[in-house]
C-alpha cells in the first residue's frame, strides 16, 4: 500500500520507546500535585505503563520517498492522554517499525450486518 501523511499504520514499540514514554509518565505523576497547585495548563503525561512490543496505531505524518519501502515519522496514540512522536521509521516486521492492520474478513463483516 502507499504510504500517505494521515493514514494509520501499526506500530511496534521497542524497549527504548517504552523507557522514554513510562519515564516521562512516572516524572508527571511524581509532579503531579504541582500542576494542579499552579494549573500551568501544562501537558501532563498520564497513561498505562509500556512494554516492549506493544502495539498501537500510528497516523503518519511526513513520507520520506514515493515507494513502499520508504522512511516516514508519525505520531503514535498511547494508551492514555499523551502522543509520541516517532521518526524515521518504516514498514516491517521488527520492533520500532510498523505494519498495516488487518481487515476484518468479508464473511465476518457479513455475518455482523444480516445479525
């Protein structure tokens, strides 16, 4: 398929992800009591801890070529609150790379409009 800024892709999270993302959430809630003392309008990170390999989707943002195979950055929707900006990833199978998601098959989407 091609790759196109707003489409949504799956991605994969490596361990480093996730050690970025549950660090700066655990530095959130141990400041927590703060942003509501001063309401900074701040964006205070909140979600459920990562793992590596987690999956959640990701809306691309900017392309790097024209092919399949090609470098694109996109913004991945946690489990919570926040976004994570991801850069310089591609298709594949690995973690910190992404894939298409699956289609429901006809015969189940079938299935679900005639009950």
């Amino acid at each position: 398929m091609k790759l196109t800024i707003g489409r949504i892709v799956h991605y994969r999270v490596s361990g480093q992800d996730a050690i970025a993302i549950n660090q700066r959430r655990k530095d959130a809630r141990e400041k927590l009591p703060w942003h509501h003392a001063i309401r900074s309008g701040a964006q205070v990170h909140v979600g459920n801890d990562l793992k590596e390999g987690d999956v959640f989707p990701l809306i691309i943002t900017k392309v790097w070529g024209d092919t399949e195979t090609s470098a694109f950055n996109g913004q991945l929707m946690l489990d919570g609150n926040d976004l994570f900006w991801v850069t310089s990833t591609a298709i594949g199978e690995g973690n910190r790379q992404c894939f298409w998601p699956p289609r429901d098959e006809p015969k189940a989407v079938a299935a679900a409009v005639a009950a």
